[in-house]
C-alpha cells in the first residue's frame, strides 16, 4: 500500500512539471523534459524574430514615406482636374506639356465635332509653382498612411496662358469661318397678310462663335486644365438679341394686330367706303417698338372721301319744274366734312380697334347722298318768273310770286343752292337805312331770306327790277306762313335764273 501510493505521487509530480514548461506563458528558460518542448521553444524565437524584422522594416518604411511626403503629393490629390498622385511639382509642370484642350462645336446641320488645341497652341505654362508647393506643405507627413483624396478647385490660379495665342487659335475654328457658319438672326414681326394680319418670325439660331466669347471661356479652361469644352453648352455662339418671346416685340406685335383689326363702313347713300386692315396697315410704322399710325395717311384717306362725297360749292344739274335741267354753281348747300375732327376721331378709333358703321365728322349736312343731295322738300325760287314752288316728298305743296332784289340798286338775289339757315317768329330786320319787322323770318344766305312782305300789294312781273328788295325774296303773308311751317333749319332754297320763263303756276 505504501509502494503504490508513493508512486502516484511521483507521477502527480512529473504531470505538474510537464504542464508547466509547455506553456507558452510561462518563463522562457524553464527546461523541457523531452524533445517536444524543445521544438516548440524553438519556433516560438523564430516567430518573434520575424516579427522583430517586421518591425523594423514597417518602422523604416513609415520613415521612408515621410521623407517621401515631403515633396510629393499625397495619393487621390486632384489640383484643377488634374490627378497629381505621388508627382513632385516638377512632374506637374513636365506633365503640362502634354495638356490639351478639345472645342466641341455644332456644325449647320445640328451635329457635333471636336477641334483640339495643344498646350503649346495655348501658350500654357505654371505661373508660379506657390500654390502647388504651398499644397504639399500643407500634407502632414506624418500622417500619410491615413490620407485621403483632397481635390483643389478653389485655391488662387497658377497656371498661366497667352491670351493672344489663345486668340490666334480661336480664330481657326471652323465655327468661326463665315462660309462654315450660319449667321443667327433676330425673331422679327412678318409683313402684313391680307385677312389674317401680322405674326412673329422665329429667331435663328447660328453656328457662328462669339470670338471674345470662346477666348474666355478657353482661358478659365485652361486655368482650371480642364480638357474639353462644349461651345453650345457654354452659350459661346453669337445669339440673337431679340427672340420670340420678347415682351416688347410680342406688344408690338398686339398693337400691330389690334389696329389692324379695325373694320369701319362709311355709308354714302347707295356707295359703301370700308376702312380695315389692308388699308391701315400701309399706314403704320414701327420706331423703337413703338407703333405710329402716320396722321397723313388718314388725311389722304379722309380727303378722298370728301373729294368724293362732299357737294358743298360745286356744281350741280337741277330739273327745274319748268321741265329745263339746268347747272347751278354757287351756294353753300350740300355735305360738309368737318376733316380736322374726322382725322382726330378715325385715329383714336384705329388705335381702338373699332368695327362698324361710321358717319363722318361735318360740318353741314344735305338731305341725301348722290347727285339730288336736296332731296325732295325743297324751295324752288325762280329768279327770272318771280315765282316761288315749295316741295314737299316730291309733290308741289304751294305755289307763289314773289319779289326778290332790286337789280337796279345791285341787290339782286344771288343764283345758287342754299340752306335755310334758322327761322323765327317775329323778328326786326335792320338795314343801313331801314328797320323792318316781318313774321316769319327764314334766312338761307347770311342776311338774305325768305319772310312775308305785308306792305307790298302785288307780287311777282318785274317789280324787282326797279322796287325790288335788298336781296331778300319777299312773300305773300299768307304764303309765307304756309312756307315756314313746312321748311326747318337745312331745308334746301334753290335760286336760279332761266331766262324766257315767266310767273304765274306751273302746276
């Protein structure tokens, strides 16, 4: 019993030494107790040995990118587009030499093409290499195994370029050589087409470069050493100054089209004169997009229609009731345009654009349109008869004789067609040497009228001859009375001579 218990206590020992000198953790000169501990000890120095070297190598590569750093660019470092990782500044500016920048231009048809200009064509070169020393002092060093991309966009501009090398290159664009190019033009307003008025044409937009334009656009290029730029998306083509959609040009255009639009009907009787648009269009001006309506257009316009229209002082055929048609060419009866006041109100209504029927301005109207302008309510005086016919709707109403200026004195009653100017009740003709009342007063011709004669005993003969009046056209009382009841202001008095008539009723 004791044998046995000794011995596993030597073997409880031997485990408890043998567990202790494999453990990694333990002393390292603890000694095997066979030849695997010897092993395993002798990895263990080799593992660490490598790590040792390891060290060293990592410690004197950190070193050897510090030093490295100080005079290169970090890796991911863009400077104005340019990937400048691990260059020194000397790469940067060798690398210039390669530098290009291509022109992407539109050719007449819409498609695109590309010219390229070297670095030399350019005249680019570093300005001063500050900036790019100034970025590498900038790095830490030290921290280089962490860096990150850093781009440089914003920094003050060091590369430099010859403004008139740029110029010299631009000018052998294809996009500025005329018989390459298209020229754009303004939107303009069309000419006026018969019924449906103006319209805006579209501008054109060329192909023709800017040249000041595209210089400066090339040097913030090459400053920046971009590599391309596209001449539509820059807006370096020559553009129209006017488009489209120019307020000023389309309120032109709404002035254009409004006046335009006037439509004016001026009724003469049977004869319709219309005034639109395909006459007032010939009258219209544009001056620094303002419409102008030329004032004497519409005076030609309206003196037509007065030379046309207008009866007062001219001749006339007159059918007298003696059955001869005769001419008569004095007097101040018939239409009367009142141009000044027309040509005023038809430009407003033109500005209006005002449509319908119009009578013009007058000064003097006539019972009608057209050759009988005196229609038919009249007063028929006949000069040579002494004989006085009212009509009235074309029927012979009264008939009388009468006495009408002394020729002997020069007072005879003008020939010519007249129109009553007013008449009155009552009233007190005066003279160089007379006062006269009368009943019924009803002047045609300044100071001469009609108006009943109560003091005379016998009408018509040749009384006026030697007794006649001083040019007024004396009445019965009773016929007077009768004519002024039937005439009003306008009511036509047709004076005339027909020589081998005489009084008495024609009817």
């Amino acid at each position: 019993m004791r044998k046995k218990n000794k011995k596993n206590q030597l073997d409880n020992e031997a485990a408890t030494i043998e567990s202790t000198s494999i453990n990694p953790g333990f002393g390292l000169g603890s000694m095997p107790l066979d030849g695997r501990t010897g092993r395993k000890k002798g990895f263990l120095k080799k593992v660490l040995a490598v790590h040792a070297v390891i060290c060293v190598l990592g410690i004197i590569g950190y070193f050897a990118g510090v030093v490295y750093y100080k005079s290169h660019f970090f890796n991911g470092t863009n400077v104005y587009g340019t990937d400048v990782s691990q260059m020194e500044v000397e790469d940067f500016e060798k690398g210039l030499e390669d530098y290009s920048l291509k022109i992407i231009q539109k050719d007449t048809d819409g498609g695109i093409f590309e010219e390229e200009f070297s670095s030399d064509a350019l005249g680019v070169t570093v300005s001063s290499t500050d900036e790019l020393v100034k970025i590498i002092k900038e790095q830490n060093e030290w921290m280089w195994p962490m860096q990150h991309s850093a781009v440089y966009a914003g920094r003050p501009a060091f590369i430099g370029c010859d403004t008139e090398k740029i110029r010299e290159a631009v000018k052998t664009l294809s996009n500025m050589q005329k018989e390459n190019t298209v020229k754009s033009k303004n939107a303009y307003i069309s000419g006026y087409e018969k019924g449906k008025g103006y319209k805006i044409i579209d501008e054109v937009i060329g192909n023709r470069l800017d040249e000041d334009a595209v210089v400066q656009a090339v040097e913030s290029a090459v400053k920046g050493l971009k590599t391309e730029i596209d001449c539509e998306e820059l807006g370096l083509y020559k553009k129209p100054s006017v488009t489209s959609d120019d307020k000023k040009l389309n309120k032109v255009l709404d002035k254009l089209n409004k006046y335009t639009s006037t439509n004016i009907e001026y009724e003469f009787g049977d004869n319709t004169e219309v005034l639109d648009g395909d006459t007032i269009n010939k009258w219209l001006s544009v001056k620094k997009n303002k419409v102008e309506i030329d004032e004497n257009e519409i005076s030609e316009f309206v003196a037509s229609i007065r030379k046309k229209y207008d009866t007062i002082f001219r001749p006339r055929k007159f059918k007298t009731s003696y059955g001869q048609t005769i001419t008569i060419a004095a007097g101040d009866y018939g239409w009367w345009t009142n141009t000044p006041q027309e040509i005023k109100e038809l430009k407003e209504l033109i500005k209006k654009g005002k449509q319908g029927k119009r009578t013009p301005c007058y000064y003097q109207t006539a019972d009608k349109y057209g050759k009988r302008d005196y229609g038919d309510t009249y007063v028929e005086v006949n000069l040579t008869a002494q004989h006085v016919i009212l009509y009235k709707n074309g029927e012979i109403l009264l008939e009388t004789d009468c006495v009408t200026g002394n020729s002997a004195r020069g007072f005879d009653t003008p020939a010519g067609v007249y129109g009553i100017t007013y008449k009155q009740r009552d009233a007190t003709l005066n003279g160089e040497n007379y006062s006269t009342p009368v009943s019924y007063w009803m002047p045609f011709n300044k100071n001469i009228g009609l108006h009943d004669a109560g003091w005379r005993s016998s009408f018509g003969g040749e009384l006026y001859k030697t007794s006649g009046s001083h040019g007024c056209v004396n009445l019965p009382p009773e016929a007077a009375r009768k004519i002024y009841e039937v005439v009003e202001a306008g009511t036509p008095v047709i004076c005339y001579n027909l020589p081998g008539s005489k009084g008495g009723n024609i009817a």
